[in-house]
C-alpha cells in the first residue's frame, strides 16, 4: 500500500493548496479540474468520470456510475461541495472500491472552512 499512501499525501496536499486558492461555495467541477491539473503537473496519471460498470454473476451492467477521479488507477477520488459529509457518501466510496477493487479511498468535501476537516480516508 506505499504507492496508495504516497499518492494520498499528494491529493491531500493537492486539495489544500486549490481549498486555499478557490474557497468554499464553487461547483465540484472547479475543484476537479483544478486538483487532476495539480495531480498531472507533479506526474500522476488521472482519470476524471471514469466509468465503473457494476458485475453481476457473468453480466456487466453499465449502469451510468462514475468515479470523480481515478489515480494511477489504484486510489479512488470522490470530490463534494456539500454542507456535510453523510452515511450515503461514506457508502459510495464502500460500494465504488469494492467494484472497482482499489483498496484506497478518499472523500474531498470543499465545502468547508478548514480543508482539513472535509478530508476522509477509506479503506477497504
């Protein structure tokens, strides 16, 4: 799991330096691009609204999920802008990194004062 940790520390710093650039109150868009902008400046490879199909039994259903971003293909990002974090956001990211298979999630909420405290990291 050091790549995961390495590539948490990079969100986490990441998503403080454009908290403390853009504020609270924007879209989850302008945090979006502008954190995958900082991602692949410093060399990460970042998937925005990467498709996630949900498998049942020997079918493949491409239901419409997508996960917000996808670094280097082993840490799942999910960026709000939300008065607060909820049990259904903790159970997106559960659900996302089990089909996915990614041991390494993280809840962004840019909805805060303290970017800090919109940070919530998950493991599966």
């Amino acid at each position: 799991m050091k790549e995961e940790n390495e590539i948490s520390r990079a969100v986490v710093d990441g998503a403080i330096k454009v908290h403390r650039a853009l504020g609270p109150g924007l879209l989850e868009s302008a945090y979006q691009a502008s954190l995958a902008h900082l991602l692949m400046k410093e060399g990460y490879k970042v998937e925005l609204e990467k498709p996630q199909p949900v498998k049942f039994q020997e079918v493949e259903l491409d239901t419409g999920y997508r996960l917000d971003m996808l670094i280097n293909e082993k840490v799942i990002i999910e960026l709000k802008a939300v008065e607060s974090l909820n049990d259904i956001h903790m159970a997106q990211i559960l659900t996302y990194l089990k089909l996915s298979k990614c041991k390494l999630g993280m809840i962004l909420n840019f909805n805060v004062r303290l970017m800090k405290s919109g940070i919530k990291r998950v493991v599966l």
